[in-house]
C-alpha cells in the first residue's frame, strides 16, 4: 500500500528545497518567445445561452482554459521540471460534466454571493434576517442553491499584451437572489502572465447594504489531473491561526493557534501527513482538511504570501498571494470515484486540494470575525495570484 510520506529522508529534502526556493524563487521552464494569444470556441449551451471556452497562452506555453458557465477556470496546462506540460486542474471534459453532476464538486468556478458557508441559512443585518437556501444541511453554502456557478457570464473585454493576456466577465446579480439583497454589479478579470501566473481580480458594487464573498473553487493536483491522491504534497501555509468548526463545519467563533495541532503548516508538510488522525475532532469534522486558515498579515489590502506548494515527482510548485485574511484549504474528502475527469478517469477521495482565498466562513453572525459587510458606494475589490514554477532539482 502506497505510504503518504515517501520516506523521512525525502521529507528533509523537500524543507530544504523550500528553503533554497525562499530565497532564489522558482525555476521556470524556458520562454519559446511567442506572444501571449486568446481564443474562443463555442463550448454548448446551458438553458439556451451559448456557453464559450476561451483558451489563453503565454509566451511560456501554459495554457488556461476558461468558460463563461460559471466563469470556471476548466484546464490549466503548465511544465514540469523537464518542460513536459500537464494539465494540473480538475474538471470535466464537456459542459454536461459541470451541468449534471448531481452534487457538484464546484470544480474552478467562480464562488458567490458568499463563499463557503453560512449557518441555518441566515443572517441579520442593518436588522433585517435574511434567509438563503439551505442547500449544504443544515446550512446554506457557496452562495446557494443557484450560486455565480451556476450563471453564463458575459465577457465584457479581452486584451492581449506583450506580458499577459487576458478577459474580464460580468454577472449581474438581480435584488433578492438567493435570498440576498441589493443588485450586486460583479466583474472577474483573469490575466494569464508570461511569469506563469494567473491572476483574478474581483470587483462588485451594490446598490443595497449586503454581504459579499468571492472566491474561485479550482482543485489542483500538481502531478497531473486524474493522476493520484495529492497526499504527497508539500504544503505551507503562512497562518499561524485557523477556525475550528462544529460537526457542521461551520466556524463556532473562536480562532484558535495551529500550533501542536494537525493545522501547522508554517513548516513545509506533506498533506497526507497528519490527515487521517482520528485523534483530532477537527479531521473527523471535516473528513480530513476542510478549514479556514487565518493568513498572516498586518491588515492592509497589499499581497501576502498565503501559500506555497510542491509536488516531488513533477517538481510543480504553486504559491498563492492574496490581500484576503483567510484561505480555505480543502483536501477533496468529499470526491468518491463517481465522477470522471478530463483525463478520462475517475476522481477519488484526495484526488485534488483546494486553496480557496477568502473572507471567513459565517462571518455575517460571528462579529468577530473581519466584515463582509458592502454598502452603496464602496466598491468591493480584491485580488488573488496563483503563481506556477518549477522546483530545483
């Protein structure tokens, strides 16, 4: 049976590896010197709208595939240490893949109104006690039962540069979906660089006080989609805190230090390492990682170093930056083997993670917790890079 660790030696490596990639960055793989393209193809249709599937390419040769249902991020090729590309996100191979699946792994989509949960459906504000669909019982999550994932949007623009390329969507939430008030005006550019990045800028305006939570939901798997269980990465996480959670995994308000915990990730650490202590009530709750971690940072909107991950065999490397205070690190518990990916095969339990940039989950009824409150005329706008790399070998 294959081991979650590959052996203590290797582990030591891998902090050392770290530590050299800390102060020298990540190698890429050569730039082939064609500039950044973007293409559309028709990609079916959901309810009668047409749905498409653009394509951007770097100079690097990465390839990020990105469709206006859902504003799901569906591929992302990117090279390995021999400059061999692997497409390292999971999803479906057609539209109907995303449509169907009855319980949707919310695969790259773009998360709102709220990402993550929020308890019994409800929250006050101003209040008022609104009410949204309870349809993770017994709580509402990811926005609810028809969520920005489940929207066609419009892509407003385009743009190709020297640098990057790139194209920026818009949907329109009307007053009253899913229980939320206010028409909230949202708009999501994805830029594609040369430095292997992708970056996704949020903005959303309202013209009625609500609550507003943003995400992206994209699980990686940075030996290959559909390839193995990703317990052998190597993850930090620059959060010193996380929230505990309640058999319902929803944030019971403390925020409680990693430290001596399965959660300590300031020191680089193999996923699988600690994932299946039954010791710890928090990996029982959440089937393994399903947790808010608390970022380090000094409370401004500039970028933090949240995340950084690296997988021995491809030497793959993802660092996330961000300018939120919490990311949601879910290590895929909840896949089953029923769904079949892009690459043809089915998707099993620990078969991708997700790092999910992000205000706190329930921060509407936990005043504790940093606002996700918007009025009218304040523009919510954040920001969040997945950088991709090659490890030194």
């Amino acid at each position: 049976m294959k081991t979650l660790l590959r052996t203590t030696a290797v582990v030591g490596v891998v902090v050392l590896l770290f530590a050299a990639l800390a102060g020298a960055g990540s190698t890429k793989a050569p730039h082939y010197g064609s500039p950044p393209t973007i293409t559309k193809a028709p990609f079916g249709s959901f309810n009668g709208t047409p749905v498409d599937l653009y394509t951007l390419t770097n100079s690097d040769a990465m390839v990020v595939k990105i469709m206006t249902y859902g504003g799901i991020i569906q591929q992302v090729w990117v090279p390995d240490w021999r400059h061999q590309l692997a497409n390292v996100t999971l999803g479906f191979a057609t539209l109907d893949g995303y449509v169907t699946s009855g319980n949707s792994p919310y695969f790259g989509a773009l998360i709102g109104r709220y990402g993550n949960r929020i308890a019994k459906g409800t929250f006050v504000l101003d209040g008022v006690t609104y009410h949204l669909p309870i349809n993770n019982p017994p709580n509402s999550l990811h926005g609810g039962t028809v969520g920005f994932d489940k929207h066609v949007w419009d892509v407003t623009k385009t743009f190709q540069t020297d640098d990057s390329v790139g194209l920026v969507l818009h949907l329109l939430s009307p007053d009253g979906d899913q229980g939320y008030p206010g028409n909230l005006n949202v708009f999501v550019t994805y830029t594609l660089t040369n430095d292997d990045q992708i970056r996704i800028d949020y903005k959303a305006t309202t013209d009625a006080p609500t609550v507003v939570n943003l995400t992206n939901h994209a699980y990686w798997n940075l030996a290959g989609e559909g390839s193995s269980a990703i317990y052998d990465h190597v993850l930090w996480l620059n959060a010193d805190h996380y929230t505990p959670v309640d058999s319902t995994l929803i944030p019971t308000g403390s925020i409680d230090p990693v430290a001596g915990t399965p959660f300590d990730f300031t020191k680089p650490t193999a996923i699988g390492d600690r994932i299946r202590d039954a010791s710890s009530q928090q990996i029982v709750f959440g089937r393994g990682y399903d947790h808010n971690f608390v970022l380090n940072s000094d409370g401004s909107k500039r970028l933090v170093h949240a995340a950084r991950v690296w997988e021995p065999t491809s030497g793959r490397t993802l660092d996330i930056y961000t300018d939120q205070p919490g990311i949601q690190f879910y290590s895929g518990n909840f896949l089953d083997g029923t769904l079949i990916g892009t690459s043809g095969n089915f998707y099993r339990q620990g078969d991708g993670f997700a790092l999910e940039t992000q205000h706190f989950p329930d921060s509407p009824n936990h005043p504790n917790f940093p606002s996700t409150v918007l009025r009218p005329g304040q523009t919510y706008a954040t920001t969040t890079i997945y950088a991709f790399g090659v490890g030194h070998h």
